[in-house]
C-alpha cells in the first residue's frame, strides 16, 4: 500500500502483521508523510533497490529474513536509508544490539502514536542533515569538475576529468565514458576509459539497449558481483567484479552517453548515494559535451562559410576581369583606361576616407564602368571624326547598356550605380537619367571625375592627349555643373599629392605629363 504526498519524507514500513502497517500508514499519512507498506524482508529490499526512501521503520520479528538480516543486508548493498526497529519487551536486548549495528532507533510495542512520531521526526532530522552533507560535498566536487571543464572545448579534456573525478569520488578502479554517435546511435562513437592505477584492465563491454531501458524506467543501475552480468553484453559478470554502477549522460532529454564505473576491489560496493554523486557529474558532462559539439559545429559552419564567401569573391574578381578584358579588347584606344579609371577612382574613394569595403567597390565599379560599350560597334567607338546625332544616341546608351549586362549577375549588381551613372551631371544635364547633386549615388559621382580626367590624359582616336594642368583646369571648371564640386576640389588635390609620391618613388613617367 503507498499514501502519496508531494515533496513529503518517503516512509517504508515492513511489518507481517496487517493491522501494524494498517496503522502506521494511517497516522504517518494523515502526519504528511508518504507511506509506503510491506509484509517482509525480501520485498523491503526490492522496494529499497528500486526507489529512494527517507525512512524505513520495521517489525524485528518477521519470517524468512528478520529485522536484523534486513539491516545486515541494508548495510551490505549499502542502500543508504535510515532504519527504526520495532520490537516488543522480550526484544529490548536484540533492539539495542541493531543500533550497534547501524539502526537509528526502536519503538517498543504496543507503541503511542505521540512516540512514533516523536522518533519518526527525530530520525527524519538526522538523515536531513546528512543529506545535506552528501549535497554539499557532491555540490562541492561538481563546482570543481564544472570549473575545469566550462570553458573546456575539448571533448577528449572534458571525458578525462569527468572520468578522473568519477574515480575519485566513489574510489573506482575503473571508470569509463561511452559517447553515443547521434546519427547511428551507437555508443563507441567515442570510448574513454580511466583506470585508478592506470593498468589496463579486461573490461565487459555495457549491454546499451539494456541500460537505455533501465534509464527510461528511472530504475537506478547500481549492482554487485554477479548480479551484473544483466548490464553486460557477455553471459556472465567476471569473477573479479565486486560492484557496477552506470549513469546516463542526457541533454534536452536525449541520451549523449552513459558513464560507467566499476569496482574490482573487494568488498568494495557502490551505494545510491555513490550513484547520485554520478549522476550529478554525468549531467554536468552532458551540457560540458554539448557545449564542446555546438561550438566545434559552429566552427565548421564558420569555416564553410568563409571557404564559401573567398571563393565567391575570387569568382567575382574573375568575373570583372573577364568583363574588363572583353571591352578592352573590343576598343583599342580604351586600352588600358578601365585600369586607370580604377586607379583614380580610388585615389578619390581613399582621400575621402571612405569604409574599406566602399573603396572596393568604387574600384570594382572603375573597372567596370564602361562595360556597356561592350554592345556599342566597334568602328564607332573609335571613329576619328565627329560622331553624328543617330552615333551620340547609340553611344549614349552605353550606362544603361552596362546596367542590363550586370544585372542578371546577383554578385555584380553593387558595381551597377558606377556604370549607369558615371555619365550624370552634379547640375542634372547629363544622361541617361538626368540625376541630379546627390541624387547621384556617390559611386557614379567618384567615376565621373576618374573617367574625364584619364579621357582627356589620354590618347583618343579624335585627339592627342591633353596635359594634366589641363585636364585639372577643366575639371576646376565643371565644378558644379558636370562634377559635384567637392569631391572635384578634393580630386584635384588628391592628384596633385599622388603625382608628387610618383615622381618622388622615381616612377614619373607612369602618370600623365
Ligand atoms: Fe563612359
């Protein structure tokens, strides 16, 4: 029979007499108190093996196993519950005998109710207090395991100290760490082994769909000599085993792995709150582990994406150079002009201080600017006369012959404003759009002035180049109308220094006389 209460102390009453357990579980109930009732010894133990109790108070004078061979066996398994006798006056003697062995205390029947539950408290005092201290020296190992493995990305690291701390707390012989691999399932994704003695040891490998079962029931698996074997893949515990206990490592309701650890010393026997300790140290792993794997995945999807954004990039660069190439090729006296367009727009783009990734594409859109003259015939281009009106309206198309070959390719469509735009006027008189001032975007702005000045410092199939104190002048004088004035004033500054550092660096001849 069991009475249940929220939160409330787990009582086991054993008692071959109906009416005793009747009783207690009635009072102890009504006191608050979950109750839980059975006839013998044998049941007393299964009930002890399978669920954690606060308390077991039982007869002394039972059939098959006594109260006695109970606390014996209480002991030996080490199930760690405190234990109260019930005995009668012929009894006192063996009563007190049990306390030497172990038992809390004894209620003499025919008991008062007052009386037991005096003792009940009593005793429930006493194992609060050591629960408390097995909380707080299990409190004490975690926060040191948790210190050492937190900031730990290494799952290898974090299995060795978990599985050092295993050993140390619960005096192991051998503790080991079954990772399960999330796509088989499988747990040797990763098995670390630790031994006290660091001697090799012939371990039986864990049967895992039985230890996944006991996990989901809740049932502890903490077990001794023989009765292990049920853990294990093999048909029997070997020889030497003296006890087992296995814990899961589980994370968002999954199960990661399983921590085992083995005694082989003996009499050496794990207990329920060696089992607790364990299970505490598993569940910091698990998160320790799983922090480790998110952030190796991070790492990975990290690095894809750079590997990933470099190759688009080299794929661009190809792209423009491939544009650049077939527009200079089909116009001689272009030759070369992309380039130093290129070059000036980011002697311009620099000297305003522009953010990096700007400049980038001010020079990108340099190059690029006139890949609309790639649909505007040949002989045109570089006919040595004066065009004629039907001539100035084709060429004319050029930005927005520029912006329809760029748009079709996503990565390029940044370089779209310098080719459809660098033909505007600050003052609106320009083409194909008639923007005006900062309508303009500032790439369109920047190309512009880049572009007339290496037009007029260069060689054309119409005339010979002009001097740079020219090409200077003519820019001082669009200022306002064809060039947005500031940024002309700004060029012709940046380009009288550039000159000097050229001259300076002996490479004079390069830049225009
Ligand atoms: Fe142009």
């Amino acid at each position: 029979m069991t009475t249940e209460a929220t939160d409330a102390a787990r009582i086991l009453v054993v008692d071959d007499e109906r009416v005793i357990r009747e009783i207690l579980a009635e009072f102890l109930t009504l006191e608050g108190f979950s109750v839980h009732t059975v006839e013998d010894g044998e049941k007393a133990l299964t009930e002890l093996r399978l669920r954690p109790y606060d308390l077991l108070i039982t007869d002394l004078k039972m059939p098959r196993v006594s109260g006695l061979q109970l606390l014996e066996r209480i002991d030996a398994e080490r199930l760690g519950v405190l234990t109260v006798l019930m005995t009668g006056f012929g009894t006192v003697e063996t009563a007190i005998e049990a306390m030497k062995k172990g038992a809390y205390d004894y209620l003499l029947k025919p008991f008062k109710v007052e009386e037991v539950i005096h003792v009940v408290r009593r005793a429930l005092y006493r194992q609060r207090l050591q629960a408390e201290n097995i909380r707080l020296r299990e409190a004490l190992t975690i926060y040191k395991v948790s210190e050492a493995i937190a900031l730990s990305h290494d799952i290898d690291h974090i299995l060795d100290v978990v599985l050092r701390a295993a050993i140390d707390e619960v005096k192991a012989d051998v503790a080991t760490l079954h990772l399960r691999d999330p796509n088989s399932g499988s747990y040797e994704e990763r098995v670390k082994v630790v031994a006290a003695d660091g001697a090799p040891r012939g371990l039986p490998s864990p049967a895992f769909p039985v230890l996944t079962e006991q996990f989901a029931l809740g049932a502890p698996i903490v077990a001794h000599g023989g009765k292990a074997g049920r853990f294990f893949t093999e048909p029997s515990a070997p020889a030497e085993l003296s006890s087992f206990v296995a814990v899961p490592l589980q994370v968002r309701g999954t199960m990661v792995g399983v921590l085992n650890v083995f005694s082989f010393t003996h009499g050496k026997k794990f207990d329920e709150g060696h089992r607790k300790t364990l299970s505490v140290l598993a569940s910091r792993a698990a998160s320790a582990i799983d922090n480790a794997r998110l952030y190796r995945e991070l790492l990975t999807s990290n690095d894809s994406l750079t590997r990933a954004n470099l190759s688009l990039e080299e794929m661009f660069q190809q792209t423009v150079a491939g544009f650049a190439q077939a527009l200079e090729e089909s116009d001689l006296y272009t030759r070369g002009h992309s380039e130093r367009v290129a070059v000036y727009s980011e002697i311009l783009a620099r000297g305003l201080t522009l953010p990096d990734p700007e400049i980038r594409r001010i020079v990108q859109a340099g190059v690029m600017h006139d890949v609309g003259k790639i649909g505007v015939r040949y002989d045109m281009l570089n006919k040595p006369g004066k065009l004629t009106p039907e001539e100035v309206a084709v060429f004319r198309q050029h930005p927005e012959k520029g912006k329809r070959i760029l748009e079709p390719v996503p990565c390029l469509h940044g370089l779209i404003d310098g080719c459809w735009c660098h033909h505007e006027w600050f003052d609106g008189g320009g083409y194909p759009r008639g923007l005006r001032g900062h309508n303009i975007p500032l790439v369109g702005r920047v190309v512009a002035i880049a572009d007339a000045y290496d037009a007029m410092t260069s060689d054309r199939a119409y005339r010979r180049a002009l001097p740079h104190e020219v090409a200077v002048g003519e820019i001082e004088r669009c200022a306002g109308t064809q060039f947005d004035p500031e940024l002309a004033d700004a060029f012709v500054r940046l380009i009288e220094a550039y000159r000097d550092a050229m001259r300076e660096r002996g490479q004079g001849s390069l830049i225009p006389r």
